[in-house]
C-alpha cells in the first residue's frame, strides 16, 4: 500500500542508494526528494478540511495528476534559492510518487498518467491499497540500505 510512509521510504532509500555515486543527494537534498513524494497527496487536505466544512476536493483533485504535481513542485522551488535543482529533487519525488501509485488496483479503473495528453486510465494492478505487504518491503529495504550506508561510511571515514 503506497501510503505516506511507503512514499517516504522508497524515496529515502532511492536517495541513499544514489548517494553511493553521486554526492549530490546530501541529506538536505534527500528530504527535497521526500517532500516532492508528498507533493500529490496534498489533495488528501480536502479530506480534512471537509470536516470543517470546506468541500475544496474540486479545487485540490488537480494537485493528484502528474502535471498538477510538476506545477505544484515549480512553485515550492520558487522559495529556494537554487530553484533548478531544487524542482529536479521535487520532480523525482513526483515521479516516485507515481511509480509507487502505477502498482496499484485503482476502483475507478486507474490514473490520468498523461493527461492533458491523453485521458486513458493507466494502472497496473499488482497491488491494493489495503496491502500492507508493500509498506513492510520499503522499510525493510530502507533499513538495509541505511545499514550499508552506515558502514560505507565508516569505511570512507578510515581511507581518508
């Protein structure tokens, strides 16, 4: 189940793993990408602000497709001083964000992947949202990776 802690996990681990090759993907980077993760499911704030009586789902569904989340991703980046790369780091938390939602079983039959381009539903169908089975493997690999980043480390630490 891609809930926000499978989003958090796989981009973490996506991070660390790149930052085995290029040292761009400092921790400050690292939780760009992770706030990027989050960025579609921001329309999930409808559902709160609907028990306040704010039915805003209309306004904030858009943020849950791809070129929703880009924008989205293009504005945060406005408020750092390196936008470029600051929307890159956003941007590939975006695109784990759905490669992770592309695995579901979706009841209204998928998501609109490449809209405006084309309104064809896109899924894949491995998985449920009430699967908690993906949500063990992500923090299973995170923790592994998070071990080996930790004795890489020490071992860079001693040839230096």
């Amino acid at each position: 189940m891609p809930d926000w802690v499978t989003h958090l996990a796989v981009a973490w681990t996506l991070c660390r793993i790149l930052r085995f090759r290029f040292k761009i993907f400092s921790p400050e980077n690292t939780m760009i990408v992770m706030v990027g993760a989050l960025i579609p499911d921001m329309v999930k704030l409808a559902l709160g602000l609907k028990f306040l009586g704010m039915d805003v789902w209309d306004y904030l569904e858009a943020v849950h497709l791809p070129v929703g989340s880009l924008i989205v991703a293009g504005m945060m980046a406005l408020l750092f001083p390196e936008r470029r790369n600051t929307f890159l780091f956003l941007s590939l938390g975006v695109a784990t964000h759905y490669c992770l939602d592309l695995i579901l079983l979706h009841l209204a039959g998928g998501m609109y992947l490449l809209f405006p381009f084309n309104w064809n539903y896109w899924q894949l169908g491995l998985t449920t949202s009430a699967d908690y089975h993906v949500t063990l493997v992500a923090v299973l690999i995170a923790v592994v990776v998070y071990l080996v980043g930790r004795l890489w480390d020490k071992k860079a630490i001693k040839t230096e």
